[in-house]
C-alpha cells in the first residue's frame, strides 16, 4: 500500500475572517499507509481523536509522499 502525507486544517468562518483569523494546523502533517488519499484522509481523522473541531470548518489536505 502507498504512504501519504495527512495534514488537517480548521478554517475560519467568513465572518472570523473578517476579523483577522486565519486557518490553523490542528493536525498533522502524519505519515498514513492507505489504499488511496480519499481512505487515508478518513484513516487520519479516525485515528485523531482529540480533535475538537466543526466537521464544517474542517478541510483535510492529503498528498502522495514522494
């Protein structure tokens, strides 16, 4: 299986945005062994849990290591 790259970010909404906020680093970036980047993705967000953040505001980033 390939190893991927999983880092999750929580966004701010638009109107923290206008306030200044940016995106923070709430997880990651962690090494993951997974068929795919879509089954590493879910592989990250089960294995964290201790994140404390609106699935809304979540974005996942998954990448190839190379």
């Amino acid at each position: 299986m390939p190893l991927f790259e999983v880092a999750i970010l929580e966004e701010p909404t638009k109107k923290e945005s206008e306030t200044g906020n940016q995106e923070k680093l709430v997880f990651g970036p962690k090494a993951v062994i997974a068929k795919d980047s879509q089954s590493a993705g879910v592989i990250a967000v089960m294995g964290a849990e201790q994140l404390k953040v609106d699935t809304a505001k979540m974005r996942i980033l998954v990448r190839p290591f190379a």
